[in-house]
C-alpha cells in the first residue's frame, strides 16, 4: 500500500468518524507531510475540511430543531 493509498484510509476513517478533534490533528499532520505532493496533500486536506464543515452545518441544524421542539408554541415543554 502506498503512503497516499494509507492517507487516504486514515482520511476517510477520520471522516466516517466524524469527531472533529481528529480530523483537526489529521489536517495539521498533513500540512506536514512531505512524503505527499502538494496536490495529494491539498486534496486530501479539503476533504477534511469540508468534512468538518458540515458536521458544523448539521450541528447547528440539530440544535435548531431541538430548540424549536422545545419550544414549540413559545413554551418550554
């Protein structure tokens, strides 16, 4: 297996995962890793990144809808 072929697994098991904090360290030990080119490296890392920004997206949407369940009608329930 070659070091991008590994990468890649490791990206897309911190994307399954979808915690936040380990693709943050995943994202700066790419930006470290000269093994990879330059393109390999900033694909791989906009993966994360958009990871990591709909996981935000979808936070804010859950909570959103949680409020507004317990809220409905304008009274705590």
């Amino acid at each position: 297996m070659s070091h991008l072929d590994e990468v890649t697994a490791r990206v897309d098991a911190a994307v399954a995962e979808s915690v936040i904090t380990h693709m943050n360290e995943l994202l700066i030990e790419l930006s470290e890793d000269a093994a990879l080119s330059r393109e390999d490296r900033n694909t791989q890392q906009q993966r994360l990144r958009n990871a990591i920004a709909h996981h935000g997206r979808q936070h804010k949407e859950d909570m959103e809808a949680r409020h507004e369940q317990l809220t409905r009608g304008g009274t705590i329930l």
